[in-house]
C-alpha cells in the first residue's frame, strides 16, 4: 500500500487537538453536499483516495493543515468538522418527487441538504414550541382519493379550495424547506425524522408546480409512512393524492365547464391554484372530458409553451412561521442568521439554500422585508 502524502498523517510524537474530535461522518456528509466521490475529494485535496477513505472510515484524523485544506475545499468551517453526528434522512425512509430521473449524486446531495434541515430543527426545537404534527397514516386506504377526503375531513377543509399549502402544512406540523440541489430532475422530497414530518420543495418551478409538489408529498407521507408500494406505484398514488386533494371531486364537477377550452382551464385553474396541465389532467380522470378531448387540449398546451411554463402564474407561496422565529430571536435575542450559521457550524449559505423563497428577509439579519400576515401560529419561547 503506497504511503499517505505527509500532510495527512501524524507520528506518534505528533498529537494534533483534532485527534479526539474530528468526526469522520461530518466530512462524508459535506463530501456528499458538494457532489463529490471520494475520488474527486482527494483530487481536489491533492492527496491519494486512500487518505479520503481512511479520514471518513474513522482510521486516522486528518492533520491541522489537512483540516484546513478540508474547510477551503469544501466550503464547511473547520468547526463543523469537530461537532456531534447530524441525524440523516434515511434513505430508502425517503420519498422522491422524481426517483427513477435522479443521479445517486444528486440524491446524496439532497439527501445530505435534508440532514442540515433536521439539524436546524433539532436547534430550533430547543428554543420554540412548533406545532404538533397532526398528519395521520393513511396507509390503510385503498384508494388515494378516498385518503385525500378523509384528511380534508379531519383537517376540516371540506370542499374548499386551500389557499395556502405551505402555511396549511406548517399550522399541521410539517417541517417545510426549499430544496438547492443543482438538477431539474431533483423536483421534491419527504421523508419522517422520528415523528416529525419533513417536505422539501424546489422553488425554482412555478407556484402551481410547486403546490402539486406539496401536495405530492404529502401523499407520500400519510400513504407511505411505513413503506408500502414503490417506485412508479407509490408515485402514482401520490399524484392522484395530490390532484384529489387541491381539487377535490364534488367542487370539481360543480365548477367544470359545459365546454372545456384553454381558455377555461386559465380561468378555472385560478380556483384552485393549480396548473393548466393538473386541472386537465383532473377533469379527465373525473370523466368530464372525454380522451380525446383531453389529448387536444395537451396538444394544445405544448404549442402555446404552457407545458414548460405556466400561464397567469400565481404568487409564489412562502412560509408563515420561519419569518416569526427569525424575527423573535433577533429582536428578543440578537440572533441574526449569521449567529445561527455559526452556532450549528454550518456555511450561511447552506442555512439560506434551506430558507431560499420561504422566507423574504435579508439574508445576514432577521427581520421580516414584508407586511406581517394577518394570523401568526402561535409559537410558544421556551428558551
């Protein structure tokens, strides 16, 4: 085995402080947020792969140099390197918007943006009293359309078109995050941490796009909280989740035109918020347009570009309950988001990819750039 490059190994008579604290699962997690293979890390370190191997594998500690080498490469201060494990999503616990799309790289990525997430909440959680989770396992329903109505029922929603999807799924407990992972192909994903909720929403799609992402999700997480079909089942469950639960079916046939055009679907998409493409798509499976008609208006929506973007776009959704905490521990506390970077070791950028469009504030102080909504949560200090 050839020998490791200097600058990455110690001899007995050198004991570097870093020894007993440099957590190896802290660099394969950065690794993976930076897209990078063992390989690509070493490369860039100017050191043989079989240094990257030995630091994550917990062999030996990297030196004092090497660590810094680490904090420029990876963009990570060395802090985060010397800290406590980070709970990970699990990855077969993780439902993806676009599985069978997405690279292994890319879902490492994702997978490792869902860890700092966690780690945010998990220091939240000590300081705020957030809501319950009140998102039921729906698992028993046959039929995913039968599951959207009981939770609209026990959510006491009814028939009502839902004005707000991240600020309903916040005031129920779920943990709702931007996504920043450089591919389109990484549209969206859920998973559960312990008993909390978790969605994660690529905010770069439209505001109709990312609501039926919401919703998506959500299907996932009341309709396989503990497994259940895979792959393009589970996906297709979770859309007609979705489609029953932005627009539900007796709204949907007391509101649906005599004659579906273009035109009506622009107008009655705004109902409900929902794309041009879903509304048709909705229509169909409720048997009040027939196939062809459907397809001619598919067609019809490719021409006119509105399968790539949407039409009368509406605004875009943000978070109700990030802005309150952020604002109370600045003004309460001082704490900008620069403090919280720094206190879970984490680059500011990574704390801002998370809050990236949830959240309409500078990104170096807390508080709020925009009219304070009419209703808050009520969050409850307890530290």
């Amino acid at each position: 085995m050839p020998k490791l490059p200097k600058s990455t190994w110690k001899s007995s008579g050198e004991v570097d402080s870093n020894d007993n604290a440099f957590n190896p699962a802290r660099l394969t997690l950065a690794r993976r947020r930076r897209g990078l293979t063992k390989i690509g890390l070493a490369r860039l370190l100017g050191v043989i792969p079989r240094a990257v191997i030995g630091f994550e594998a917990g062999e030996y500690a990297p030196s004092s140099d090497t660590l810094a080498q680490l904090e420029q490469v990876l963009r990570f201060p060395a802090a985060f390197f010397l800290g406590d494990d980070i709970d990970e999503p699990l990855a077969f616990a993780v439902s993806f918007r676009s599985l069978s799309k997405m690279t292994a790289m890319h879902r490492a990525m994702a997978l490792s943006q869902g860890a700092f997430a966690i780690h945010l909440c998990q220091w939240l959680d000590a300081r705020f009293e957030l809501p319950k989770c009140e998102v039921p396992d729906l698992s028993q329903e046959s039929d995913p359309e039968a599951a959207a109505q009981s939770l609209r029922e026990l959510w006491g929603i009814g028939e009502l078109p839902i004005r707000n999807m991240i600020h309903l799924l916040e005031s129920k407990g779920v943990r709702v995050f931007s996504l920043s992972v450089d591919a389109q192909e990484v549209d969206a994903f859920s998973t559960w941490k312990g008993s909390s909720p978790y969605i994660f929403l690529n905010c770069f799609k439209s505001s109709e796009h990312s609501r039926f992402d919401a919703a998506h999700e959500l299907g996932h997480l009341v309709l396989h909280k503990h497994g259940g079909p895979q792959g393009k089942r589970a996906e297709q469950e979770a859309n007609s989740f979705a489609s029953a639960f932005l627009m539900p079916r007796g709204s949907a046939i007391a509101r649906a035109p005599r004659f579906t055009t273009l035109a009506s679907l622009i107008q009655l998409k705004k109902v409900w918020a929902v794309s041009v493409a879903a509304l048709n798509r909705r229509l169909h499976d409720l048997g009040l347009i027939s196939d062809w008609h459907y397809r001619s208006l598919c067609i019809e929506m490719s021409k006119v570009g509105y399968r790539v973007s949407e039409p009368d776009e509406g605004p875009r959704e943000t978070s109700l309950i990030l802005p309150k905490l952020l604002a109370n521990l600045y003004e309460e506390d001082g704490i900008s988001r620069s403090r919280i970077s720094q206190e879970l070791t984490l680059p500011l950028e990574e704390l801002e990819n998370l809050l990236f469009s949830l959240v309409m504030t500078g990104i170096s102080g807390g508080r709020v750039n925009e009219p304070k909504p009419k209703s808050l949560p009520q969050l409850a200090r307890v530290k």
